[in-house]
C-alpha cells in the first residue's frame, strides 16, 4: 500500500458510512449527492466496486478473495463469522442495527464494508479488481497454525486459596461469610453480600482473566466491572467502611453503583508506579498492562480523581489521565478507540504494529517475535471474534507487513 492510500482512509470510512445508507434505504439527499460526487470522476473498476455492493455473486466473490478462500463452507463460515462480529461489536457511525428482512448478502457486505477496514482501502482494491478468483497460495501458505478468538473465561481464587474455573461453572460457587457468590445464566459473577456485620474481618477473592479471556464481574455494591483479557481485579467480598477500594492489573471498564458517602477506588501498578482512580459513581476505563508504555484513566461519563503520589488531576467526561515515568498528565480522548476492546473491536487508529501484536498476543495467547523494522501507522476496525489468520490476512493486505505463523508464535516482517 503506497502512503497516499493511507493517508485516504479515512475519506473511504466516510463513503463506507454512505454505502451501508444506501443499503439500509436510509440515505439522506446529501449523502446521495456525495456518493454520485464520488462516483461521476471513478474508473470503470470503481463503478463496479459500487455496483457491487448491492450483488450478490460480487459480494460473495470479493469475501473470497479477501479471505484468500474458494470453499463455499469456509466462505459460509467466513460470512457467519462477520455477522456475529457485527452484532457484537458498537461502531455507531458505520455499524447501526439491521432488520431482519434484509438479505444476508447485503448484511455481509455492509460487515465487509464497516468493519473489515485496515479495511476499506483493501476491501476497495480486492473488490474493484478484474474479477480473477484465483487463490493466491504463495499468501496463505506461511500460516500453519491457527488461534481462535478469545472468549468469556476466568479463574475466581477465593480467600481459603480454592480456585474456580469460571467457563465452566454456573449456579451457586461459594459462600464466603454471608456473602454469596454466583454464576448467573448470562454467565455473570455476583457477588450478594448479605447481612455481612462491619465488625467481621475483610475477605477478599481475585478474578483472572488469562490471555485470550475476558469476564464480567457485579460487585457486593452492585458496580459492574467487564476486564479485559490478561487482567486481574482484587475485591472484598462484602464492602465495609468509608471507602470501597479494589486492585486492578491489566484492563477494566467500570460502572460504579452511586454512593456519595463512600467513594469508589481503583489501585493499579503496585509500589512502583502507583495510580488511584477516586469516583462518587460513574462509568470508565483503566489501562494498566505492565507492557504498555503508559497507564491510562478514562473518563466516560461522571467525574473522577486519578491521583499518583502527591500529584492528582480531576477528569471530565471525555478525558484521559496519563501516567507515564511518574509523570501525570490529560488529554482529550477517543470514546470508541479507549472501548473499543469492550464492544468487541481491535481500533486501529494511526498505531504502530508493536501496539497492534500486543493486543493481538494478550487476546489470541501467542508469542510475537520481529524480524526487521515496520515503521508505518495502521487505521482500521478489526472484529475480535474473528481467527487470527484472517485478522493477520487483514493486515498483510495493507502491502506493509508480513507474517509467519508457527505453533504459537507469530514472526513479523517487513512485506
């Protein structure tokens, strides 16, 4: 990919918004006047690029091509997987809500087209092509492994020491004091603290998310915590006193049941780097990966305190609190890019491949290695929920990297 495709990216997400419209029949007059804009300058090849999108052979033709496939199962279940990425996943101005009576075609190319983006571009060449069908072996055969998504799995370590498989329990865990511990049919743990006494001893359990893991967990205060995978969060089972505090590692997004009288704290990085995020009742994220260069606090919605030592900042919703060599900092945040991995997408906006393999290698539990030096920045949306050869293949199509895919690691390479 030439640097002039990059940089045209994001004017491709914009007629990607335009394109899934006029598939939904909810185009408005301007946008049909930018599309014909777009269209009356176009080549032959770009006039069917648009045309096919509303085609049923073009679509299917171009999913082959862009999956390096010609197996109708592995199509079908290509497109399977689209679709299922596309319910879970929250990009508002591409991805909307469908109606049933839509075709499946048509749904599968508004996926292709709102979601697969390092992305559009690439979804554009494969599309605009001449038609040839070929697969191209000489790009499939370096992946002689494969990795599954992650999924909703953890480990509940009780206070005695037991351990608890949580993908595969249900009902009634433990009981720990008063305070009851539950799976509920949604695959939820909650956490009812019954009539616990504030003069008992404080209990404490930690749910682990290994790599390639992501949970829900619903405090005894009734707060909700979703954590990211290769995460860990460090709770009382039952909240006494004037404070209700927790440890984190890894990621989490919090929505903190109201309480004026007794804030809401979040301690992440130990001694050494230490970070408080102090709120009343609100909904963020805190990144706290030990691989990341920076510590961040992000505010959704409410207010909150982010201190680190005798330095503190006060984030509005919107903001960002950045720690990095002890030194704190704020910034105006991207909402969707910071929850991102919570609605089930990999955004990739203007960031290097190290940043993209280490959510690759905490979300698909492989070993990155680097054979040469990749200095390009990557823009896309890539569903989780797909395999990691297709979301490799989704990268390698931007013409900038190269992978090699063995057991479980993945060598990375200049193309």
């Amino acid at each position: 990919m030439a640097m002039h495709d990059q940089d045209s990216i994001q004017k491709m997400q914009e007629l990607a918004a335009l394109f899934f419209q006029k598939l939904q029949g909810t185009i408005q007059p301007e946008g049909e006047q930018q599309l014909e804009a777009w269209l009356l300058p176009q080549t032959e090849e770009n006039r069917k690029f648009y045309q096919s999108l509303t085609d049923q052979a073009s679509i299917e033709s171009a999913l082959r091509s862009f999956y390096s496939v010609n197996e109708d199962a592995a199509l079908k279940d290509m497109l399977t997987r689209i679709q299922q990425g596309s319910h879970e996943t929250s990009t508002p101005e591409i991805i909307t809500e469908i109606p049933v009576r839509k075709t499946w075609y048509r749904y599968a190319a508004a996926a292709a087209i709102g979601i697969l983006i390092v992305g559009i571009a690439a979804t554009f060449w494969l599309t605009s092509r001449t038609g040839d069908d070929q697969t191209d072996t000489s790009r499939t055969a370096h992946y002689n492994s494969e990795a599954l998504p992650g999924s909703d799995k953890a480990i509940l370590q009780l206070e005695d020491g037991r351990s608890i498989l949580l993908d595969t329990a249900s009902g009634e865990l433990a009981k720990q004091g008063e305070t009851h511990i539950r799976k509920n049919e949604e695959g939820v743990l909650s956490y009812d603290p019954g009539n616990t006494g504030a003069d008992t001893a404080m209990v404490y359990n930690k749910i682990i998310t290994p790599r390639g893991g992501q949970y829900q967990v619903t405090l005894p205060d009734g707060s909700k915590v979703w954590l990211n995978a290769a995460s860990s969060l460090r709770f009382p089972v039952a909240f006494k006193g004037r404070e209700r505090v927790v440890e984190l590692s890894g990621e989490a997004y919090f929505e903190v049941a109201q309480n004026a009288n007794r804030p809401f704290k979040v301690n992440v990085g130990g001694k050494e780097e230490p970070m408080q995020v102090e709120v009343l009742g609100t909904g963020f994220n805190i990144q706290a990966y030990a691989d990341e260069p920076v510590r961040a606090a992000t505010l959704v919605n409410g207010k909150v305190r982010v201190n680190n030592g005798n330095a503190h900042v006060i984030l509005q919703p919107g903001q960002q609190a950045r720690l990095k060599e002890l030194s704190l900092t704020t910034a105006s945040a991207d909402l969707e890019e910071v929850l991102a991995w919570k609605n089930g997408i990999f955004y990739l906006q203007d960031v290097n491949i190290q940043n993209i393999m280490r959510q690759l290698s905490r979300w698909y539990d492989v070993e990155v290695v680097y054979e040469g030096n990749i200095t390009q920045q990557f823009v896309g949306k890539i569903p989780r929920t797909m395999n990691l050869s297709d979301v490799l293949k989704v990268l390698e199509s931007t013409g900038w990297v190269h992978f090699k895919f063995e057991g479980k690691t993945v060598t990375v390479s200049p193309d």
